[in-house]
C-alpha cells in the first residue's frame, strides 16, 4: 500500500506545470506568453474584448466556472469566457481567451486543459 502512495506522489510530481488543479490555492502561477506571439485569432479576439465587441459567436462574454480549478480561485463571475476562432473547425473549437475582472487575460488552446497568463 505504501509503494502504491509514493508512486501516485512520484506521477503527481513528474507532470509539466499548469496539468493539475489548484486545490486549496487562492493564487495558481501560470506560465505567461506574450500577446504577440499568440495566433492571429486570439490577438483579433483580445482586441475584439478590449473594444467590448462585437463577437462573434453567441456564448461570448459568459461567465466561465473554472470548475477545473486552472486559474486562481475567486467568486463566480470573475471571470468571462471568449471563443478564439479555429480555421477548418466547423464548430466553436477548443481555443478560448478566460478574461479576468481585474484586466487579466489567459489563453487555452486545448479547452481549458492548460492556460497560459498573456503577457502585454
């Protein structure tokens, strides 16, 4: 039983930053990527955030849960959700910037698996 604890707290370990859930964390550090080096789409998107729209696609601008726990916690409607256009999808695709109240953007190229905090 012990050997089976300490290899779960091995795999937990050996998994690349941002892959796990904050648990009881106010605060989760992300890796940053700089707003010029995202996709054409996600740049068209933020600006399309800071003019306040127009968007796109009908689910814009909801609130996002975070049940997945990625970002930091705070009080439900902190944070809003915007969909990054994937060239070829014929639906919304996985690609999203998660804006924050407080000015901050993150983005996530597989649906909300991993999140990066862009840097301006």
């Amino acid at each position: 039983m012990l050997r089976i604890f300490l290899l779960a707290l091995l795999v937990l370990s050996l998994q690349p930053a941002g892959s796990q859930p904050a648990r009881d964390s106010a605060y989760v550090q992300l890796r940053e990527t700089r707003a010029d080096v995202l996709p054409k789409e996600a740049r068209d998107t933020l600006k399309l955030i800071k003019k306040g729209g127009p968007f796109p696609y009908p689910r814009d601008g909801v609130v996002f849960g975070n049940f997945e726990r990625r970002l930091s916690l705070n009080e439900r409607g902190y944070y809003r959700e915007f969909t990054v256009p994937t060239p070829g999808s014929n639906n919304r695709g996985a690609r999203r910037i998660i804006a924050g109240r407080n000015g901050e953007y993150y983005y996530t190229a597989d649906h909300y698996k991993t999140f990066r905090r862009i840097k301006e």
